[in-house]
C-alpha cells in the first residue's frame, strides 16, 4: 500500500510524490508536458514538513487532477491515508521545502547526487538546527524567516551563532532552488534585464563582477545581486551562510559557493561552476524577486 500527493509547482508543472507504507522511501514523479519521469526519492522530508492543511489542499488536487483525467496511470492515488508519524514534525516552525524539480532536472549542469545531498542533508540540516535553537527562545517563533534575519541583532547570545548560521542556511537555500529551473539560462528578462544594463552597462558586465565576487569569496560563502538600503543593485559577497538581509539589503539572486555546492560534480575549479551556474538560472523568479523588492 502506499499513496500520491501532487501539487502544481509556482512554475506550472504538476509534481507527484508516491509513498510507500512501512518504510521512508517514496518515488517521486515530475509530469511534464505528458512525460513522466522518476526517480528514488529517499526521504520523506518534503512531506514530513507539510502541515495538515496544505496536506488536505493535496487531498484536493488529487481528487480534482483524477476526476479531471489529467493524471497519467502511474499516479492515481490508491489510499489517501498519511502516516501515523506525518505530524511528529508539522509543529516545527519553520519547514524545508521539497525541491521545485527533480534531483536530476538540472543535469548537466549541477548533478543529481549533489542536489541531493545539499537539499536533503544541508537544507535539512539547518532547518532542524534552527527550529531546535528557536526552542529555545519561542518569542522569535513569530518572526517570518527573512524578518529574523533582519533582526538579527536581537537574537539572544545563546543561540545567536546557531541562528545566524542556520537561519541564514535555511533562507539562502529557499531562495537558491527557486532561482534555479531547467528551463533556465539565457540572458535576463524584464525589469531586472533593463535594471542590470542600467546599473551594469550589459549582462556580460554584471556577469563578470558576480563571478568574481563568487571566485574571491575564501573559503566559503555566497556571490549576491542585492539591492541596497538605497534601492540600488549591486554584486556583493558574504562568508558562511551570512544573508544581505542582516546588513540591510534584499537578496534579488545568489549563487552558493560552499563547496558542498559543486565539488562532486567540478571538484575544486569554482571557477568552471560559476560559468556553468548561468545555465539553470530561472531569470522569471530572480525578477519576480526583484519586482516584489522594489515594491
Ligand atoms: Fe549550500
């Protein structure tokens, strides 16, 4: 026995998830213009993380796809019963959300073990870590997660290290996968394509000073197109999982230099995963960002 839950992502695709009852495995299927693809889905985070009621908006989609048709054969849903343990973590406060494509979607440009092991151990990682110092202190609780970060400075010094690095982790790794798509790459579009020649001179500019601040960036960090406490674009680095946010500025797009970012795939040549990160960018979400920031 197991059961589906689909959900149509922000970018139009329907995605479908198979568990299997006794065990954390699941399959995971991306249907895409007809075609369905899977692949071993080994952990059952992305579910564990949703709450009862986006469980029960699941419910609905996958009623309405089913009676609609729309469903290929493989992902009828067979039972719509959620395990027994699917709330021992709903009551987190913050929540790792499951990749918007499959692990392999962004091939050959960033591998599938790699997206793995970074969304399912890294991203894992800091969202358990925060919500766990959070604990801790459950007035920050009310704080969305780029306010907390905001706010950095009134974290109390117990937790304050365990916060910074993992509730910057837990943002910056939210904002990473949505910038990513394999449907992405090419030049810019829209406001932020007219905003980085104007402030820039051209893409191949701003290309250029993003890479550099990503290459000189020791040890490990992030490369950021922010926009400033005056409202103006600009290429910047951060160490650790340090965010614009807690110096004032929005992160419109950012690219992760930690070496759990590329090294399986590009080894220690930084430099080359720079110039191939400009594949997978989603320029529709880094302007939807930079939109929502100027507004
Ligand atoms: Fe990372």
């Amino acid at each position: 026995m197991g059961y589906f839950f689909i959900w149509k992502s922000l970018r139009g695709r329907c995605c479908c998830y198979k568990f299997n009852d006794g065990d954390r495995s699941a399959l995971y299927f991306e249907v895409e213009q007809g075609k369905t693809s899977h692949q071993a889905f080994q952990h059952l985070i992305g579910f564990m993380s949703l709450n009862r009621r986006k469980f029960l908006v699941v419910l609905g989609a996958i009623t309405g796809a089913a009676a609609l048709g729309t469903l290929p054969a493989a992902c009828q849903p067979i039972s719509q019963t959620p395990p027994e343990d699917q709330s021992s973590e709903s009551g987190d406060t913050f929540q790792l959300p499951p990749l918007p494509y499959a692990y392999d979607a962004l091939e050959p440009y960033i591998d599938a073990e790699t997206m793995r092991f970074h969304h399912d151990k890294h991203h894992a990682g800091y969202t358990k870590n925060l919500n766990a110092a959070l604990n801790k202190h459950p007035q920050f609780k009310k704080l969305s997660d780029e306010d907390l970060l905001r706010q950095i400075s009134t974290v109390p010094e117990d937790i304050l290290i365990t916060v910074r690095n993992n509730g910057g982790g837990y943002v910056n790794h939210k904002m990473f996968w949505e910038i990513m798509s394999p449907d992405g790459g090419g030049e810019p579009t829209g406001a932020i394509a007219t905003a980085i020649k104007e402030t820039f001179g051209s893409f191949e500019e701003f290309k250029q000073q993003f890479n550099n601040a990503g290459s000189k960036r020791f040890g490990s960090g992030w490369a950021w197109l922010v926009l400033d406490g005056e409202g103006k674009l600009k290429v910047t680095s951060t160490s650790n999982q340090d965010s614009p946010l807690m110096e004032g500025m929005y992160p419109i797009m950012g690219n992760d230099v930690w070496e759990h970012a590329y090294y399986l795939k590009y080894r220690n040549n930084r430099g080359e995963y720079l110039t191939q990160w400009w594949n997978v960018v989603n320029w529709q979400e880094v302007n939807n960002r930079f939109e929502k920031a100027k507004a």
